[in-house]
C-alpha cells in the first residue's frame, strides 16, 4: 500500500494550532456575517476583476460627488471598499489552510479506509477458513461496513 501521508501535531504543536484558532475565532467570529445559500445565490458578486472596478468608481464618487446617487452613502461604500481590501488576503490565506487540511484528512482517510478494507477482507477469508476467532471478528465487522445494506430474507405474505 501506498503511505502518502502519516499526518500528526506533537502535544506542543497542537496547543499552539489551538490557541491561534481560539484567537481567529475571538477576534474575527463577531466580525462575519453568514449567509444563507439563497443569499449568496441572489448576491451580485465582487471578483478578482471587479475590484479594479469598484475602487475606480469610489475614486470617482470622491472626485465627482455630484454623480453618486443619493440613495448610496459614501461612508459605506469607503467602509465597504476598504473592508474588501481587508479580507481578500485573509480569506485567501485562510481558504489555502481549509483546502490543505481537507486535502490532506481526505488522503488520510483514504488511506486508513483502504487498510481497514484489507484487514475486513483478511477477516472474512479467514472466518471462511473456519480459522479460530475470525468468525466472531467478521461478524461484529460485517454489521458496521458502510458498504450495501444486505437484503433481509423475505417472509411470505399469508
């Protein structure tokens, strides 16, 4: 088998990816704000290629106020601005760690699944053998394998 990845933190390594997390969570938890998927569904969005594009208007709304709709307050749209600004690194950098850690406990389970399978299958070979002990260890196995659900025996109907 193929062993990609033997992934572990030590006690000191594991204190500190917590306390840094702890840390994120107090300082920017209160922050976010959550949509529902209907609300990112419905929301225009700002892209890599509209930035350009909206810091461009919020210089021309500083230098052309005449034209910024009434309805549109500077002050947000400044407060927005800079807040995009802000996050985009952040959400990069934060988006880079989630992608890496689910890529990799991805390919660790990949890799712990496909060794359990090996073993449940030298169980099951070995309780056909009649080999003492594998009968009990498949049975206990066989009613947690994720696999199939296997058809009960059909009762006749009177």
């Amino acid at each position: 088998m193929n062993d990609e990845v033997s992934w572990n933190l030590t006690p000191a390594e594991q204190i500190e990816v917590d306390t840094a997390i702890a840390t994120l969570q107090r300082v920017l938890g209160p922050k976010f704000k959550h949509l529902t998927p209907q609300d990112r569904q419905e929301r225009p969005k700002m892209g890599d290629k509209t930035v350009a594009f909206v810091e461009k208007v919020l210089e021309y709304a500083e230098s052309h106020p005449q034209f910024l709709p009434p309805y549109v307050e500077h002050a947000a749209l400044v407060v927005d601005v800079t807040g995009v600004v802000a996050l985009s690194p952040l959400a990069h950098a934060l988006s880079a760690l989630a992608v890496g850690a689910e890529d990799t406990r991805m390919l660790a389970g990949s890799e712990a699944y496909t060794a359990a399978l090996a073993y449940y299958q030298s169980v099951k070979t070995a309780a056909r053998r009649k080999i003492p002990g594998a009968e009990a260890l498949y049975r206990d196995l066989a009613e947690r394998f994720p696999g199939a659900p296997r058809k009960q025996p059909q009762t006749p109907t009177p």
